[in-house]
C-alpha cells in the first residue's frame, strides 16, 4: 500500500501544478486518473470491502495507469499479483 500512497501523493502534486497554471505530463494527468478511481473504489466512505478485494483492487488499478516500473514495487511482488491481462 506505500507505492498506493505514493501515487496518490504523485497526484496531489499534479493537482497543485495544474491549478499554477503549469504543463501537466502525461504521467501527471495518469496519477490524477489513479487518484480518482483509487477514492471512489477504496477511500470512499462506502467502500466496505476485505482486505484480499482492496489489494487486488488496488493491483487493478496499477496496471491500468502505469508500468512496473512506475509503481516502484519489487519484482518478486509484481510477478505474483500485476494482473496478467497487462
């Protein structure tokens, strides 16, 4: 969940550039897109889920937005849970 978190942060820092009027980059404009799903589909108020759904949720959401190499996790870990409809 440290790289989940870590995306998220990626996201407000887009946020903070987008509203000074700066360039977003294309990894920015992604964590924003990541941010968003990642509060509807486990942050939210509502969400009442296991743990086992809230980690393949958050798998999920990883490979939809970036590459292994963005979400910084290990190897060994990204072999056994990245979704493999990649």
């Amino acid at each position: 969940m440290n790289a989940a978190v870590r995306l998220y942060a990626d996201a407000a820092n887009a946020k903070t550039k987008l509203e000074n009027g700066f360039d977003l980059t294309d990894y920015d404009e992604r964590t924003l897109a990541f941010a968003k799903d990642y509060s509807e589909k486990l942050l939210a108020i509502d969400v009442n889920i296991d743990i086992t759904t809230m980690l393949d949720t958050a798998w999920t959401l990883f490979a939809k937005y970036f590459t292994k190499n963005e979400v910084a996790i290990k190897d060994e870990f990204t072999q056994k849970y990245w979704p493999k409809d990649e």
